[in-house]
C-alpha cells in the first residue's frame, strides 16, 4: 500500500482501542523477569559455549604479536578467534571501524579477540592469560585540537551540511542586539540497562543470532556482509531488548565474534560485551563544539541566525548533525548553519537518542535564552515572536533509514517557504506557561530563595523531524477470532508490542487482548525498525496496510462488500448481514500481508514534531548543588497512539535530558585516547531521587499528512531543549551562564 494522498477517515479513527492508554502487552514478562533477553535464551541453544571479548589496550597502533599459549591451555578453553584466525571479514555499512581489530587498531578497547570456553569463568580466567604486544601510534584524541582541521563531511547531508539564505554577516553586523555564544557538549554513552549480548548458532552454513538489536533487517544485512555470507543464510532474532537509545542500531562485536566463535567450535556460543568494554568498544554520542549567533532588533524580531557545530569521529566517521533545529524553529531572513567533522581516533561516534538535536538544542535553546535577556524580554514571549507556519531555511532531508547513518539523511534537501504539516509550538509554549506557572518566575536571576535554595524557572522550545520509512506485516486470523501480528520491528522498551497490538486490534474490531504481536524476527516482514523516532509512525502503518489485507480476505471469504463491511465487536458487518469474525476463519487461518511505502506526500509538507519543555531549579547557595523540582513537557506529535507508552517515552527522554544537563560526561584520556569513567558507577545518569516530578501534556492533534493513523513520534522529541531548559533554569536562579556542559556544581561557583 502507497500513502500519497492525506489520510481521510478510516477504522483507526473509532478510538476504541488505539489512543487508549492500555498496559503494555509485554508488562506482566517484563516485570516478573520472564521475558527472554538474548543471553538468556537457554531454550534456543542447547549446551552453550561462552565466550569473553578482549579489548583492544592502546587507542591508536598496531599489534606486534600476540601470545595465545598459556590461554590455549587454561582449563576449559574451546577456542581464540583473533582477527588472523578468523579469515577475511568484511565490514557492514552501518560499521565505522572493524568489528574485530588487528593487526591495526583504530580504537581502544576495538575487539582483538574472542576466548571460548565451556564456562563463563574459564574464558574470562583464559583470557587473562593471553598476552599482546603492542605498538602504540600517536592518536588525535582532542576534539578543540582537531576542530581546526575539521572538513565539511562529504556527501552526509546531500549537501546539507551547510545552509545559507540572505546575508548573515551583514544582517548580524547590523543588528541592534546579537549575542554570540560557543557551548561544548561532551562524549555521551547509551547506558542502557541490558548490554550487548549474542547467543550465535550454527547449523550447516545457516547462522542463527539471538541477540539485541534496534534493527533487525539491517543487522541481519550487516553481520552478512561481515562474515561475507549471503543474507538469506543468517537469520536473526530479537524480540525483547534493555534499551537501546541508538547503541543498538548496529551489529556490533559481540554478534560477529559469538558467530565467530560458534564456527570456530561447532557449539553455540554465548557473548556479552562486559560494561566495561562496551564503553569504548561500542558507539558513543560525539562531543561537540558549537557557536551560535543571533541577532535580533529590539522588539526581539530575529534577523539573523548562525549555527556552526564542530563534532569528531574516527575516519569515514560521521558528524553530529547538531544544527538541523536550527533550520526549522525561528523565522529569521539571514541565517547560516555549517556541519564541521573532525578526524579523531576515539571510538566510533554515532547515533544517540535524537542526535543532532539533542546536541542541539543544548546550544540553541541557552543561547535563546541569553538574548531574551539582553532583550528584557520574556523566554516564552521572544519564542512566540518568532514563529514561522513554513521552513525557514533549506529543510534538512528526512531522516533516512536506509541510508548509511542513522542520523542523517538521504531525502531532498528542499527548500525554504515549505509549510510545516502541522506547527503547534506556540500553542505547546502558551500552554506549558500557563500550567507552569511561569508568570511567577522572576525574571531577574537571582532572586528567588527557598530556604538554603536559589530557585529559578527555564523554558525551551522542542523540535524533531516525524520521518516515516516503509514498514510491512502480516496479520492471520484463525478460528477462535484470535489475530496474530508478525513483524520484524523491535521493542526497545518503547511499548511497540502495544502499539501494534491496539493498530490491529481496531482495524479488525477485536478487543486488544485478542491479539498476538511477535516481533523481533528476520523470518517476519521487514519493518522499519526502531530508531530517529520513525518506528511508532512507521511500524503501526504496516499493521494496519496488512489490516486492510485481511479485511479484504474476510469480506472476500464471507462473500461482502470490503468498503461496506464494519469491523467491530468481533463482528463483520455489512448491511443486514452481521458474521461472527472467527466465523470467516471456521475452515482455516485468513491472512494479509503488506508494506506501508510513503510516496511523495512526505515531500509536500514538512513533518515535524513540536514541543515546549519547562523547568524549576534549586541550587544550593552554598554548594552549588542543582535539583531540579519540576519539569513538564508539552508536546504536538500527531495522533498519541497510547499516551501512557508515550508519557512514559517522554519522561523517560526528560530524565536523559537531566542527566545530559547536569551530570553525564564521558571523561576523555587526551594521551591514551580512551573514555576513562566507562562504567555505571562513574558515568552518572539520574536516579529516581533526581527527579521528583514530571508532568506531560500531549495537543490534542492528529496528522494526516504523516501516515494512515496520522501519528508521528515523540520518544526523542521528549529529549530536545531539556537540557538547555534546565541551563536557563539554573541561569536564573543563580545569575550563572554555564556554557560547558554537563553544569556540574564546579562552574557555578
Ligand atoms: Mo535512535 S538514536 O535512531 O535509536
């Protein structure tokens, strides 16, 4: 099925069961430990090996030579897989550096190799035993050192790692009042709760993976073209996994060497990344620098908008795309944005939770904040004024998830003057306020004490693109009226499994509890996946394409009209004809299966999600400790399919907002070349005594442009302008601008 023409009215529409804020299907396996994570599959494989990964010890070098003896020996050692036992490997699109380093190494803790053991505990002792000899090359580990030699990342955006519309420097020259600001954001780690883990098994040359995976027809494409077999031989399952946040986009070590390992000793083999490996061996948010200017006249009318934004990444890496918000929030005649990537020989940089904006908006949204100050004006008022129904700039592309980088792009780059689908940013502003409370707030900093507390309140816009990809499914109806849905998109913790679930449910009349989602599988139909918050959109368009197969199936069967007959309460209706749905079942199993494809309807308007964060701070007066004591979101992100998975998307993405704000920094060893603090006891993230309260509001909206169900997404949206709200909140609590995040307690006082 083709979506190129606006959705009118269809069955989605009822609103029994989708937009109903129903449990998630998956609740009761998750909470009593009986969903069966990868490494847990002891069902799937019988008598496991298991293997321990070794890390790569210097950052940038070479192996000389590597002493595999004494592990050899160890008690219950199967195997070593290192890069010249292995053969030649090949490498995935979605894959920077090698899975499996050697004799070159591009990063520090890059996989060496892999110890196979019957035990967990003997291939970890074994591979204490193996000794590499190192030969350690100079590295560039420096994003301020390499900005300079920073080069415009070819061919990233389809040309749209730079924009330009009128004269910025003559408008910014000219301008009344300009602030001209630079802001750093440092190296960020996924830190999901599960790690990545491969169960590998080989049967024949047919290779099975359970693993953890965002992208199941990607990965299954990627370890492929890796082990350099053809596709169709792999197959690969991964139908619950810990969180993702974009760690898990990609296969990564841990899939290639349990694979590797599994052939190497014709068992299956077990392998997780240990935490502390994984820091530096999988992918990480790159720092960034980032200058923006803004110049405005006094009214707080916008004339000229700069972003320029330095990040690094290893060779044939990928920038962080930190400027596109900066192309679509404010109206503004002049406006220039550049994308600068730096050669750096850290690990590989990639895709976090809404890269780009999240990084973005750090920047943009303080520095909003800084010329509504030097303005005299409100925050909220100075962004209203600004308002734009149309791009402002070059649009960025769409998020492209067939293209090589899960944060850029490959659609047209088109051009300024297109509308917005739909734009409710100030509507999500004026609302946020008013529910706030936010004409309490002083505007002068520094005023507001609550006892030993210096208490301010921060506000800042959010935007992140609705991109949409082709996503199919198929739906069975058996003889108990019971619908089972099959496709390959995952649940990252995200609430697919109940989305999808509601999406059938409605299109066929049934009452959720008579659906069966499976996910996660490379033998179902390839879905969009989970990722750049096009998976909810996308993966639901799918169910429902194959919805209206079945249905067709069902009216054919029972001899109806398809465009006549009513799906409701387990019942096919049309005219005076009324048929038990499991009925059209009774003499055997009815099923549909189709692709959502999105035409070019997604070309004529530009789809965006919008949002208005607000925040209260309290900083001790004399620690410079910062609570924060509030929070609430507003956000317009089309038709909320569920809103208690979506609020739970959203307070989730505010409470990485808060970590990325205040706490969270991979520290970077500048002579080694490594991220020191990788762990969860010195990487910080918020725990629940961080966050005492939250509080969401959706528009009540729905966007037919966007897809048949007229939903979009909102799970990175909820991350966009948290921090930078929480920055502007400190700022007027205590009169302190802090630039450089994470604003720890040591740049306040
Ligand atoms: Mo997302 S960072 O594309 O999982």
């Amino acid at each position: 099925m083709k979506f190129d023409t606006p959705a009118t009215t269809n069955p989605i529409d009822q609103g029994k069961v989708v937009g109903k804020p129903a449990d998630r299907i998956d609740g009761l396996l998750k909470t009593t430990g009986t969903a069966p994570y990868a490494y847990e599959r002891h069902d799937v494989a019988a008598n496991p090996a298991y293997g321990w990964v070794i890390g790569a010890g210097i950052g940038k070098g070479r192996i000389r030579s590597m002493d595999l003896e004494a592990a050899r020996q160890a008690p219950g050692v199967l195997a070593i897989v290192t890069a010249q036992s292995a053969g030649a490997l090949g490498k995935g699109r979605m894959n920077t550096a090698k899975l499996l380093g050697g004799p070159e190494v591009d990063h520090y803790h890059q996989a060496v190799a892999v110890v196979v053991a019957e035990t967990f505990e003997q291939a970890r002792a074994a591979a204490q035993l193996v000794k590499v000899d190192y030969e350690r090359a100079a590295g560039r580990f420096d994003l301020a050192k390499a900005k300079d030699d920073a080069a415009k990342p070819d061919d990233m955006f389809d040309g749209s790692a730079d924009s330009s519309v009128g004269d910025f420097a003559g408008a910014f020259a000219a301008a009344p009042v300009q602030v001209d600001s630079t802001y750093t954001t440092p190296d960020q780690t996924h830190a999901m709760m599960e790690p990545h883990a491969t169960i590998a098994a080989w049967n024949g040359d047919q290779l099975t993976v359970w693993t953890s995976n965002q992208m199941v027809d990607w990965s299954r494409g990627d370890l492929a073209a890796t082990l350099k077999i053809p596709k169709e031989k792999v197959r690969l399952v991964s139908p619950f996994i810990g969180g993702g946040f974009g760690g898990k986009l990609f296969v990564r070590s841990d899939a290639v060497l349990a694979a590797l390992g599994a052939r190497a000793t014709g068992r299956p083999v077990k392998v997780t990344l240990q935490r502390a490996l994984m820091i530096n061996n999988t992918t990480h948010r790159p720092a960034t620098i980032q200058r923006v200017r803004l110049g405005a006249n006094r009214d707080g009318t916008l004339t000229a908008i700069a972003h320029e934004s330095w990040s690094g990444d290893l060779p044939e890496g990928k920038p962080d795309s930190a400027v596109h918000q900066t192309r679509m929030l404010y109206a503004g005649a002049n406006r220039l944005t550049t994308t600068r990537l730096a050669t750096l020989d850290l690990p590989e940089a990639n895709a976090m939770r809404a890269p780009g904006e999240a990084t973005g908006h750090m920047a943009l949204e303080a520095a909003m904040d800084e010329l509504a100050e030097k303005l005299g004006m409100d925050p909220v008022q100075l962004r209203i004024r600004n308002d734009t129904q149309v791009v402002p700039d070059h649009s960025p592309p769409k998020d492209d998830p067939q293209g090589r980088n899960a944060q850029a792009a490959s659609g047209q780059s088109r051009a300024a003057g297109q509308p917005f689908s739909q734009r409710q940013l100030v509507r999500c502003l004026q609302l946020g306020a008013e529910r706030f409370g936010w004409n309490r707030r002083n505007a002068k900093p520094g005023q507001v004490r609550d006892g030993r507390w210096l208490v301010g309140m921060g506000v800042a816009a959010a935007y992140r693109g609705a991109p949409t990809t082709k996503s199919a499914a198929r739906v069975r109806l058996d003889r108990r009226g019971m619908v089972t849905v099959e496709t390959d998109m995952t649940d990252i913790g995200t609430g697919s499994y109940t989305i999808i679930g509601q999406t059938a449910a409605e299109m066929l009349g049934v009452p959720l509890n008579s659906v069966f989602v499976r996910l996660g599988d490379s033998e179902f139909p390839v879905s969009s996946g989970s990722g750049g918050q096009w998976g909810a959109a996308s993966s639901t368009a799918g169910v429902y394409a194959a919805c209206v197969k079945l249905r067709e199936a069902v009216a054919r069967k029972l001899g109806l009209d398809p465009a006549a007959a009513v799906f409701a309460d387990g019942q096919v209706r049309a005219g005076s004809r009324r048929v038990a749905l499991r009925d059209a079942a009774a003499q055997g199993d009815l099923a549909g299966e189709d692709a959502m494809e999105f035409g070019d309807l997604s070309k004529k308007t530009q789809q965006s999600t919008f949002g208005a964060h607000f925040v209260e701070v309290g900083v001790d007066a004399f620690t410079a400790e910062v609570r924060v004591r509030r929070m609430l979101a507003v956000c317009a992100a089309g038709r909320i399919l569920n809103p208690k998975t979506a609020r739970s998307q959203v307070i989730g993405a505010m409470t990485m907002g808060v970590g990325s704000a205040l706490m969270e920094e991979l520290a970077v060893d500048r002579r080694l070349g490594l991220f020191v603090n990788h762990d969860l006891a010195s990487y910080e993230v918020p725990v629940h005594a961080d966050i005492p309260h939250q509080d969401v509001i959706f528009l009540d909206e729905t966007d037919p442009m966007a897809t048949p169900l007229k939903a979009k997404g909102v799970g990175e949206l909820g991350i966009c302008g948290v921090s930078a709200a929480i920055a502007n909140a400190i700022h007027n609590a205590t009169g302190v601008r802090v630039r450089d995040y994470p604003v720890t307690l040591d740049k306040l006082l």
